[in-house]
C-alpha cells in the first residue's frame, strides 16, 4: 500500500464475517471502495445486503474480518487511532431513541463538544450552529423525549454535527418519519453536503432517499452489485428486478421519454420537476 | 348491521386540567360500512393513533361516541366484547412476541378466548396461511431467529386467530424493505377480497394507502380534514395541492399535469400511461 491516503475513505479488500455457535454468516466479502471528502454516497441495499454492517465498520465500531478500513489513512483497528476516527466520522442511525441521553436538548448537542475538552465560548458556537443547521433553534430548551419522531432525528443529526465530522453516515435516518420530515432531513443533507462540504454516506433501503447522492452504490448479499449516478444505476431495470428492488417512478418515466429521443436533464429529481420541464421544451 | 363503525362528535383530550393538556382529537364524524377498508393517513402526531386506541376501548371520548360493532366502546361492562370483535396490531408488534415457538405465539389469543385445542389448532394454521406462512414447517420454531419481517407476520397472525371483525394495523409497512412491504400488500389484499371483514390501516404513507383502500381519512393536527372515497379525493384539488408529493408517482404525474392547467387525453391509471401521456404532450409541442 502506498502512504497514508488523506481525504478520503479507504476500504481494501474488506470481508467481514459474523461467527455463531455452529455457523458462520459472511456479511460482507471482498469489498475495495474509496470515498472522498466532500461526496455525497448513497448506498442502497435490501435487508441483509450487508448495509449496516458497512455503516458499523466505518466508524471502528465492528472490526473487518479481513481487510482493512482507513479513514483519512486511520486504519479503524487501530486502538491508538480509533478516538479520531470518530471525531472525524459522525453516525446517525435510524431510531433516534436509541442516540439521545439528555434530558434538554441544548445539552444533548454541548455532549460530544464538551468531551472533546473544547472550551465553554467554542461549545456554546458549535450548539448554535448545529441548531441553525437543523433548524431547530426554537427548540434548544426543550426535552428532546417529548419531541416529534422528525424533530428528535433532527436533534440527533445536530448532536453529531456539533463534533465538526468531516463525514456523516447515516444508516436509515428516515425510516421512522412521515414524508414531511423524512423530506426535511433530505434536504438538510444536501445543505450540509454542498454548503458546509461534509461528506454525506446516506444509507437506505428505500431508492427514493438517495436520489441527491451523486454516487450510489448497490449493495447485495455483502458484494457491490452496481455503482453510478442515480441515473446511471436506474436505467437498468433488468438488473435491479434480479435482485427484487424496484426503481423510483421518476427513472422509469425519464427513460420511457429519453427512448423517444428527447433528452432530460440530470439535476431532476422530482416527478413534478419533470412535467415542468416537459411543458416547456 | 351495516355500519360498522359509526362516531360522532368525537373529541379526545389528554391530560386534562394539566399544564400537559393536550386535545388530540377534535369534531371527528364518520361512518365505515361492513367489508370496507379505511385508510387512516395523516402526519406525527395527528391523532392517528389516539383514534385507534378509542376504536377498541382502550382510550374513552373526553366528548361524542364511538360505536363499534354497534357496542358504545365507553361501556366497561362490554369491553370485553369489543375486544373479540376488534383486533388491533400496534406498530413494530414484533417486539411483542414472547412465546418460546410459533405455535403458543399464535394461539395465546384464541387459548384465552376460552376454545378447545382443535379448534385452537386450526385457527393457527389458518392464521398463519393467511399471512403466507407454511404452518407445518414453522410452528416449532422460535420466534428470535427469524427476520423482523417474519416475525411482525407472525405477530398479526397472533390477531387474526381472534378472528376479529375488524382488523386494526397500526403502521404496517414501516421499518419494511421493498419486499416486505410488498407482502404485507398481498396479506391485506386477501383479506379484503373475502369481502365481510373490514380493515383499517393507520398509515403516514399515502401511496399505501391508495392502493389499497375503499375510503380515505386524513388527520391533521386532530380534525378530520377529509373523509370519503378514493375517487373522490383525487378530485380534490385542494387537498391535493397539499399532498402531491405524497400521491403515486402515476397521479403525480396526473396531479402536476392538471395543476398546469394540461388537459389530460384519457384515464391514467398507471405509469406506462403516465410516460406516454408526457411524450404525446412533448410531440404535440413540437408540432406546434
């Protein structure tokens, strides 16, 4: 291997294997991916893909059977390295329930700050900006527990924003939220992504959240399946039925009117963008 | 006896009297008749919920009445009754199995009930076939080792083996991948072709609910902001213009179409219509 690889993500040859009493399950095999700072990765995946064992081993918290992840050239088996490794990585995972611990939610988000020894002025900064980001200001004194499903992901998202990461992953973020919230949430990762240039790894079973990466990645039975643009991946519908997941209805309309010659734009992301579009051509 | 369930002038409040006061529901008038399905739709914390909770008396009106089954649902003495008649499936209702095997799991409703082993028994496999499980491989097996989408099957068959009149799913699909949802689809499908029993499915997911239901109800924020059939509420303009973005990507295209003032040629009633529609609409445009 060469050097210490900055600015990105490294997975080398990665299998992971989950061992039971009398059996073995192969989670993940073979998998060389890199991810550079400032992307926005979706990666897609039906249950069992392998999806959230990638998520865990990300961030150190499951180690590759064999393989190596490096993070910012970090190697997440590391035990000297693994306390910046987290600092660098942030995780949301998709009940957030199970991430929130304080009983305000200003102090849920001064949590990661404060361990990180920052003085009171710069965690005081950091609280308002997550805030802001999430746009939750008006809920800083309240209890995150009594929030809404959408607010208390919200709240999660700020608390891990707070540590400055230089990349998000989310593994499931909107599968308790209503379309309205889950709608929220996606458009806040996009900001986050194109505004501030943290990194965004969206997980999902659901094609429809990952229409805003700009590289989306397929993940079956613990191999990749598939790799491109949103665009690109969708059009091939024969493959992803194999696999027994369905396009988004945008993809298969944009390839019904791109067959008859007329060429559609790749920034659309929405149906009624696209009849917009077509009334004006 | 054809309404099923009939409310009127429900209001539900919580902690009444409290700094916690909180009214959940407000004015809520409807009328479901036998074998129909609803759709219950509506966002965090409209009262969803609370309304299904009050259908099987586990909450009482703070105002109005419920009647289910033509049973008044405020009246202790006849709860347990009610409970016969109404099944409710709460949501993620697999995190509530217990049973060490399929079987007791399945039959710890109908046992309770009072029936005798046989008929036990064959309420079981049947309840477990109308979820689209083989009853023979699977009654011995523990419940922990199988997938979360097994597992919430098997926790709705739990319910039906009460055999309810009605039949009450509390966010069904949620937490399901594509395939699982799409089976949860076909379970409620069978269901409603057998025509007596009626179903209602609370949902925060529109596109579900479409393709599935008889009638609609939206809540928001504790009114009901529509209440009638499917047909009727893709008329609906100004309902729609709210929840577009929720609808079928077919009536997507439909909706968005006719808010530019398009007229659409013909009924659209999937999307390979819906894409020929858009290419008639580009080459009529060229032509001009």
């Amino acid at each position: 291997m060469s050097g210490r690889a900055e600015n990105m993500i490294q997975l080398i040859d990665v299998s992971k294997e989950y061992k039971m009493a009398d059996s073995c399950r192969v989670a993940l095999q073979h998998i060389n991916l890199t991810i550079s700072e400032g992307e926005y990765i979706g990666i897609l995946g039906l249950n069992q893909s392998g999806k959230s064992t990638l998520a865990r081993l990300l961030n150190g918290l499951l180690k590759p059977t064999t393989g190596q992840v490096l993070i910012n050239g970090m190697a997440t088996d590391s035990p000297q390295e693994i306390r910046q490794i987290r600092q660098l990585l942030g995780m949301v995972f998709q009940n957030p329930d199970n991430q929130l611990i304080c009983p305000v939610v200003e102090e849920e988000i001064a949590f990661g700050p404060e361990n990180l020894g920052l003085p009171p002025e710069e965690v005081n900064k950091r609280v308002d900006w997550a805030l802001e980001l999430v746009g939750m200001q008006e809920m800083r004194y309240h209890a995150p527990h009594l929030l809404s499903g959408g607010q208390k992901q919200k709240v999660a998202l700020a608390s891990v924003l707070a540590m400055q990461p230089r990349y998000l992953v989310l593994d499931e973020p909107t599968s308790m939220l209503d379309p309205l919230s889950r709608r929220e949430i996606l458009e806040h990762l996009c900001r986050i992504n194109q505004e501030n240039h943290i990194t965004i790894i969206l997980i999902s079973h659901h094609p429809e959240d990952l229409l805003d990466a700009k590289r989306l990645i397929l993940l079956h039975e613990g191999s990749i399946y598939m790799q491109g643009t949103p665009k690109e991946v969708f059009k091939d519908m024969e493959k992803l039925k194999a696999i027994g997941l369905k396009r988004p209805g945008l993809y298969q309309l944009i390839q019904q009117v791109e067959e008859e010659g007329y060429r559609i734009d790749d920034n659309i992301k929405t149906i009624p963008q696209l009849v917009e579009m077509i009334c004006r051509i | 006896m054809s309404n099923i369930i009939d409310i009127k002038d429900l209001s539900y409040v919580y902690l009444p009297g409290t700094p916690y006061e909180q009214q959940a529901l407000k004015d809520i008038n409807m009328v479901l008749n036998q074998g129909e399905l609803l759709g219950l739709f509506g966002g965090n914390g409209s009262g969803k919920s609370t309304l299904a909770k009050l259908l099987n008396g586990l909450l009482y009106p703070s105002r109005g009445k419920v009647r289910v089954c033509g049973i008044d649902t405020s009246i202790k003495e006849l709860r347990n009754e009610l409970w016969k008649k109404v099944g409710l499936v709460f949501q993620y209702p697999e995190q509530q199995i217990f049973e060490a095997n399929i079987y007791d799991e399945v039959a710890y409703g109908p046992r309770n009930l009072g029936l005798k082993e046989a008929e036990v028994k064959s309420r079981v496999y049947q309840a477990l076939e109308k979820v689209g499980l083989l009853p023979e491989t699977l009654v011995n097996l523990s419940p922990v080792k199988l997938s979360g989408g097994v597992r919430r099957r098997i926790a709705i068959a739990g319910v039906l083996a009460l055999e309810p009149e009605i039949l009450i799913l509390d966010e069904p699909m949620a937490g399901l991948d594509p395939l699982g949802q799409e089976l949860m689809l076909d379970i409620i499908k069978k269901r409603q072709e057998m025509g007596t029993q009626s179903t209602i499915i609370i949902s925060h997911n529109l596109k579900d609910i479409i393709a599935l239901a008889d009638k609609i109800a939206i809540l928001e924020k504790g009114s009901l902001l529509f209440y009638g059939e499917v047909a009727e509420l893709l008329e609906n303009i100004d309902i729609l213009s709210r929840f577009h973005l929720e609808l079928p990507d077919y009536l997507q295209v439909v909706y968005a179409l006719k808010a530019r003032g398009k007229r659409t040629n013909r009924d659209i009633s999937n999307l390979d219509e819906a894409g020929l529609e858009l290419i008639q609409i580009i080459s009529s445009q060229k032509g001009n």
